[in-house]
C-alpha cells in the first residue's frame, strides 16, 4: 500500500488501546514522524503504562506536535484519540 499525503499533514490514527495504531505508524511512517503518548509517557516517567502522567504526556506531546508543524513537517499522532 502506499499512502499518498499533502506535503504539510497531520494524521491522527484513531482506535482503542491494542488495535494496531503503533503498527501501523512504524510501518508506513518513520520514527521521527510518530508523535506517540505512550512514548511521551515513558519520556516523563520510565513507564509507558503510567496512566497518572497523562496530563504531562499529552502536554510533551502537543508542544513536539506544534513545533514540528511549525516547521511544516508531517507529523503523525499515535493515542487511542478517542
């Protein structure tokens, strides 16, 4: 498959927890691309599961996310985004 985007995106992979988002992400998005709140959770407290940092995941997340679309760079958000 192959995806065809505007230069300038954001694309926002929606789904619950375990349906494929982050596999989907790694394997038609590079790594850089991947805005991930697991990731940024794991940033902030060594546990991608620890549901108390949220808040802070998703505020690491939203400033990573507008500075990369500042920069004009295609940028893929990976959370449930439910």
């Amino acid at each position: 498959m192959q995806i065809k985007l505007p230069e300038l995106s954001l694309v926002v992979l929606i789904g619950p927890s375990g349906s494929g988002k982050s596999t989907f992400a790694s394997k038609y998005f590079l790594p850089t691309e991947t805005v991930s709140s697991d990731t940024c959770r794991g940033m902030i407290s060594d546990d991608e599961n620890d549901q108390t940092v949220t808040a802070e995941a998703f505020d690491l997340a939203h400033t990573i996310i507008r500075k990369r679309l500042a920069l004009g760079r295609l940028t893929v958000i990976d959370a449930t985004n439910v």
